[in-house]
C-alpha cells in the first residue's frame, strides 16, 4: 500500500454557521466553495502519491495540497 500523508486523508470540514439573515447564506456558500476546492485539492495529492507508485518513481506534483487556514 502506498504512503499517503495523512494530511491528504483528513475529512474536510465546514464550520457550522447559524443563518439569521440573507448574508449568512453567502457566508455557508463561502464555506461550501472553500472545503470542495480544499477536497479537491487533496484528491489530487492522493492521485499524484498513487501515480507514483504505479510508475515505480516519485513524480512532481504540481499546486498546492495543503489547507490555507
């Protein structure tokens, strides 16, 4: 089995918003947009590790996989 950082393994979670008005609606949108391009993110770190080790070397991945908070 490859070595997967366990960073790339973590569950992306959203911050619980109460919504009172119409701007905290953005706000949970905001939220959504940022873990599914986080998750993403993390997608493709797992598929670079896992083409890696298919091609027998270690390859370069390229953009970020890491969280920005």
């Amino acid at each position: 089995m490859p070595d997967v950082p366990e960073d790339l393994l973590t569950p992306v979670e959203v911050p619980a918003r109460r919504i009172e008005i119409l701007t905290d609606v953005g706000l949970v949108l905001a939220d959504h947009v940022e873990a599914l391009e986080l998750a993403n993110d993390r997608i493709r770190g797992v598929r670079c590790v896992l083409e890696g080790v298919k091609s027998g070397g270690e390859l370069e991945c390229s953009g970020p996989v890491s969280d920005p908070r």
